[in-house]
C-alpha cells in the first residue's frame, strides 16, 4: 500500500501535483554520485555517463556514507529530494573493487538494484577518443547482443538491458525521430555463456559516433566511430523488484479508448444510433391528453338522462290506454 500524503498548503499542492502521475510522464533524471571510498577510475566513468545523460542528469561530488544493499534510504531520500527516479552510486572497496550500482526507484522507494564491477584495465575515457563528439540532448540508436539478453527468465543481464535503456533512451516523450538528429549508436555485448564455466559472462559497453558520405546512388554510406567511453562490466549482486509495487509501477491508464456501451452504436455518417428495448405494457392504464369532453362523468349523465326518458314516455302510453 503506497503512502499517501495530504498537502497542507497550496506551495505543497503544487509540489505533489508535478509529482503526481501523468498520462504523459516526465522524462526521467539520473542523479550520479559516490560513496565515501571511490577509486578515481569509478569517478571518471561516473563523469563519463553523466555527460552522456545530460541534460537530464544531476551529479554529487561530496562523499556519501551509503551501502546502498544494506539500508538504501539514503539513496530513497536523495531520490525525492532531487526527483531523480534513476540513480548510479559509484563506489570501491577491497572485497568490491571499482563497482557502479544502478538503482530504480518508485513513488520514492527503491524498486529495484543491480551491481556491476568496471574493468579498470579496459577503461577509456571520452577524453581518451580524439574526434568530434555528439550534440547534447539528442536520442541514441541502441544495439543490444548475446543470447544473455534474451533471456526469458528474468535475471541478471535482462535487468541490466532494461536499466541501460533506462540510462540512455533520454526524453521519448516524443514518437518523431529526425533521421538528422541519429548521430551515435549505443552498443551492449554480452559474451556467450559457457555451460562449465561458473563465470558469468562479460558486459561490453561501446559508443559509436555515426557518420555518413557520398556513395553515389540514392542512399549514402554510412561508418562508424568509437566515440568513448569504453567499459567492461562483471555483473555482481542485484535486487529484483517487489511483484505488487512492479505490477502498480507498470500500471498504464485507459485513456483515449471509449468503454463499449451496450445497443449504443455509430453509422458512417458519425451519428449515435441506440436501440431501446420494452418489455408488454398495458394500455388500459395509458395517460392520456386531458379534455372536458372526453370526461367520463359526462358520459354517464347523458346515459342516466337518455334512460329517464326513455321510462316517461313508457308510463304516457300506459295512461293513455287506461282512458280508453
């Protein structure tokens, strides 16, 4: 059951009111930061990502005491604080070097978690790439490969599929893509699985920029760039959803779609045709149009008078006999 708050002035209302949920929600924000202990191979990638979300993206650069798997109420407040329901906690120890954990959250609660361990040997910066970079705002293309994403269980590799998308989709408010504003493609390979080895297989995130030329025919040739960042992810602990707050988060309103009304329908034309169905009345009981002459108290004055006259003329003939 999901708190509810009552408002207590109109400066709350209004607050609640933009949080409240919506036909169209608002795109989601990302809020990156760090914990107390955070090598400087996490801090970078935290500034990487963080510079590929903008501007929907808020980034703390204070230490923050916070294990987000064993109490993420930190990460909860931080989350409605900055409403930010998208959330990458950089952090490093010795049991879990250079770890990146992506965290969703819903009506301000954690609602699911996921830990991936950076590849420090791999890592290359944005900085790294020499070339020109993308325009700020725009949607990537995103490609997603290895039998580990189609998954038809729910697991490790199809949370982190979905939070990725999550991390780079940006604002879709909007179904129109301008095939100008397509610049940089998304790349996520998962290795195979291999059925001895206990291992998990290896996540690989590449940025290609997208360029395109003169081919001499109708459509032009297109190549590829790797723009940066480079990173490779062990997957480490996560935090499947709650399947009531999951059901309630996925929940999607009816709206533009007209409830069926029973013998209500529309012709070609657009007009409203409905069909009423009557069940034996009796017409005996029927008001009718009220007149003076169709009174039934006048009928029967008339019926009694046309009687008595009837009976006087029957009594002037029995006189009549009787003088004879």
């Amino acid at each position: 059951m999901l708190r509810q708050i009552k408002p207590r002035n109109a400066r709350s209302k209004r607050a609640l009111e933009k949080k409240a949920p919506k036909v169209v929600e608002n795109p989601k924000n990302a809020l990156f930061l760090r914990g107390t202990t955070c090598s400087q191979v996490v801090q970078d990638a935290l500034t990487d990502l963080y510079s590929l979300r903008q501007p929907l993206a808020k980034k703390f650069t204070k230490k923050n005491a916070i294990h987000p798997f064993e109490d993420p109420a930190s990460l909860e407040f931080f989350s409605e604080k900055n409403d930010t329901s998208l959330l990458v906690f950089g952090s490093s120890s010795k049991k879990r070097p250079h770890t990146l954990t992506f965290a969703r959250t819903f009506a301000s609660k954690i609602l699911d978690m996921l830990e991936l361990h950076l590849d420090p040997a791999s890592y290359r910066q944005i900085a790294q790439f020499k070339g020109r970079k993308f325009a700020v705002g725009l949607r990537p293309m995103m490609l997603f490969s290895g039998t580990a994403f189609e998954s038809p269980v729910a697991n490790e590799y199809t949370m982190a599929k979905s939070m990725l998308v999550d991390l780079f989709k940006g604002d879709n408010a909007s179904d129109k893509i301008d095939v100008e504003g397509l610049q940089y493609i998304v790349s996520i390979a998962a290795d195979e699985p291999v059925a001895d080895d206990a291992v998990k297989p290896a996540i690989h995130l590449r940025i290609y920029l997208i360029s395109t030329k003169r081919s001499g025919q109708r459509l032009p040739r297109v190549e590829v760039e790797e723009m940066g960042p480079r990173m490779d992810f062990r997957v480490g602990r996560m935090q499947e959803p709650d399947e009531a707050v999951m059901k309630e988060a996925l929940k999607t309103p009816r709206v533009g779609v007209e409830k069926t009304k029973k013998n209500v329908t529309t012709d070609t034309i657009g007009d409203k045709i409905g069909r009423v169905h009557l069940g034996k009345q009796d017409l005996s009981e029927l008001q009718t149009r009220k007149m003076k002459g169709l009174k039934r108290s006048r009928d029967l004055d008339e019926e009694m008078a046309d009687a008595g006259a009837g009976a006087g003329a029957v009594d002037e003939d029995a006189l009549k006999r009787q003088k004879k």
